[in-house]
DNA sequence: GTCTATAATTAGATAGAC
DNA sequence: GTCTATCTAATTATAGAC
C-alpha cells in the first residue's frame, strides 16, 4: 500500500489491473507527488529547512527517486516553484484595463489568486527562502521586477518605477500579515474589505501627481 | 593577536598592563563579542544559516566558547535578540504628538530607526526567521501586535486594529523592499522622498472615514 | 576561561542491485 | 523505476585537558 492507492488529483481512470498501454508511464506518478511534496514543504519551511528526505516522505516515495528524477534539490525548487498560473500574463491582462481603477483590480487580483492554495503556495516558498537563500532571493526579485514591476512601470508617469515598488512593497506586506504572519484580524478580513480600503492607496501611488518635497523639513 | 586588539565599541580604558580590579572580568569581553556576531548574522542569514561555529568565528572566539555561555544556539538566539532600543517606547511618544500628521511621522520614524544598523538588525533576524522559526514568529507577532499595533489601535477610529494593521503590514513591505530585497530604486530612495510618498497613506489609514462597502462588486 | 578533540546527528548526493 | 547502502560534508553539542 505503498504507492497502490489512487492519487486524489487524478481523473478516472481504468482500474489498476492490467498495465495497459496508455497507462501513465509508471514514473509519472512518482514524479508528481513529489512536485506536489515539494510545493508545499518548501512554502511551509522555506528552502533549507525543506530536506529532500522529508519531501520524499511526503511523497511517499524513496529519496533517492528525487534525484533520479530532479538530480538536484536545487532544480527540484525550480520545477517546483514553476508557478501553475503566470502573475506576469495576469497582471498584463489588468494593466490592459488602463489606469483607471487599476489600484483596486490589483489588489482584488493578488488577493483572489493568493486564496487559491496551489497558487499562494509558490510565492510563500519565494518569500520565506528569499532572505536566506541565493537563488531564492534572486529568484524572487528577479521575478517581481522583471515581471511584474517593469510591466506596471510602463503605464504610469514618473517616477514610475518607484510607484510600481510602493505598491509592490505594500502588497508584499499584505501577503506576509496575511499568509505568513496571519495578523488578525487582517487575515480574515473579507478580500472585499480590503480591496476597499487599499485599492485607492495603490491608486493613489500609481496615477496622483508627484507629491511636493516636504516643506516642513 | 586573537583577543587583545583593542573593541572598537569600548570606551577609553587604562591601557592592558596589569589585571587591576575595576577591569572586566575577562569573560564579559568575549560574551559581547558573541552578541554583537549573533546579532549580525542572525540578522543577515536567518536563524538556520547563522552558525554558532561562524558566530564563534566573527567573534573571534572559540566555537565552545559560544556554548559555554549560552548553553544552546536558542538561548543565544533570544538574548542576541533583546533589542537595543525600545520601539514600544519611541512609537508611544509618537502618539502623544496627536493623530494630526501621525502617518507621517510614523513612517520617519521607522526609517530613522531603520537607518542605524544596530536597531535594523534585530528586526532582520526576526524578520528572516520568522518564516521559518516558531519561536521567531511568536516573537515578532507577539511583540508587533501588543507593542506597537495595539497602541496605534487606541487612538484611531473603527475599526481601529484594521487600520493599524494596514500600517503595520505597508511598514513591513517596506522593511523588506529595502533592507532585505533591496529592491531599487526604491531601496537607496532617501527616507525624505519615501516619507512624502507613504506619510499621506498611512494617515489616510489612521483616520479617513472607513471606505463604502464597494459599490461596483 | 579557553581550547582541542571528537561524538552524534543530519543533510545532500551517488553507486549499484533488482 | 525503485530501493538499499553508503559517502561526504556540515553542524550541534559534549568531555576533558590546560
């Protein structure tokens, strides 16, 4: 009973009694609980303290069988982290909306794609490796500036990358009192609310004019 | 030439002749080392990276030495941790200024502070390890919610701990945009420019009227 | 107090049988 | 494809000499 029960993602498929061609081939399974151990143990213990023992254990299968898959831990992060939606395509789509209203759509965006648990997993994983680990960090900034920053700094005036990065920062905020620290009761507070009161933050940083350097200092 | 060159954060001392009464006790030299190391590496690896055996190193001091006075990398870990100065406090006197250009003020005041390295570091260490560390997570949620957000919450309007915590969680993106991602431009911005930009936003947070349920949705 | 030596544990990775 | 066995390296931690 090892490996024999059925995979809970899986379609219907034959029973399991012959192996019939059409199959999947039989690493594929494998392959996939261990992506799927991978997900969620590097999300929920960042990447060091995510030993490939244990995600091998939660795969239920051996640890070597991620290095003949993966080859190495290093790598397996990688495939793993291979986010199942495109934030950057996602964000382009918003951005075509113009700038009208933009501020809320991307809260209202970050925070329906982070309630969906396969989704909000990856960039737990990014966020928590990132401050410890090289590649983590480069990983996720790279990311966030390339894809989702530089894209928002096209459409909106100067100093535009700074705009960009005070509405990133604070949605990074958001997403570490929500998901990493669950601050209440700003965690459980309805994605509604807080559309409601952030939108117009972000659209303030993304469209308002420059403001004066303070005149009182 | 391993423990006698002169601390460079000791004040003027009789010069290193004889062992007179009134000197430290020799071991107060090397715990401080050790703390001053812990705090650095904590603060800029995380708790897990942070080795007692490169602490013992930075220190300049024996690895056993580390165990010898704190007995265990946690307790090392706590006692590094006692911050250096007391945000309770500092955010108290901001207060008693009035909710009249608090967001403002607030946010100066987290840069100010986050500005001179021995006060950034320990909010680093815990940053970086909460993620991942019980004990770090507890430490900084706990001390972050009755320290800091509960006294906010005691001189805002309905819903108090909400707004406060939108501070509270811009603050935080902020920390990690420019301490610990060092995402630029808006990392090497001067802490005046990010004041003029952010103050406005945290104020609107403190003591705008609570935003209409979103009409739109 | 300080250091050497080393035990005990754990991690990433590989070789090779089946 | 899958597993056993093992290697190497790093790390926490301890014992005991000086």
């Amino acid at each position: 009973m090892t490996v024999d029960e059925p995979d809970e993602m899986a379609e219907q498929h034959e029973p399991d009694t012959v192996a019939r061609r059409g199959r999947w081939r039989t690493g594929e399974r494998s392959r996939r609980r261990i992506l799927d151990a991978a997900r969620a143990l590097f999300a929920e213990r960042g990447y060091d303290r995510a030993t490939v023992r244990r995600i091998a254990a939660t795969a239920q299968v051996d640890p070597a069988m991620v290095y003949y898959f993966f080859e190495t831990k290093s790598r397996l992060f990688t495939e793993a982290l291979a986010l199942p939606v495109n934030p950057a395509e996602e964000v382009a789509a918003e951005l075509s909306g113009g700038v009208d209203g933009l501020g809320e759509r991307i809260v209202r965006h970050f925070l329906d794609v982070w309630d969906r648990a396969p989704t909000v997993e990856p960039m737990l994983a990014l966020l928590r490796s990132a401050p410890t680990d090289e590649r983590s960090a480069a990983m996720f900034t790279g990311y966030i500036e390339q894809e989702i920053i530089a894209r928002i700094a096209t459409v909106v005036p100067e100093p535009a990358r700074l705009r960009a990065e005070l509405v990133g920062s604070h949605l990074m905020g958001l997403l570490l009192a929500r998901h990493v620290l669950r601050i209440e009761p700003l965690a459980s507070t309805s994605p509604d609310t807080v559309a409601t009161w952030m939108g117009p933050t972000l659209q303030r940083y993304l469209t308002d004019p420059a403001p004066a350097p303070d005149p009182t200092a």
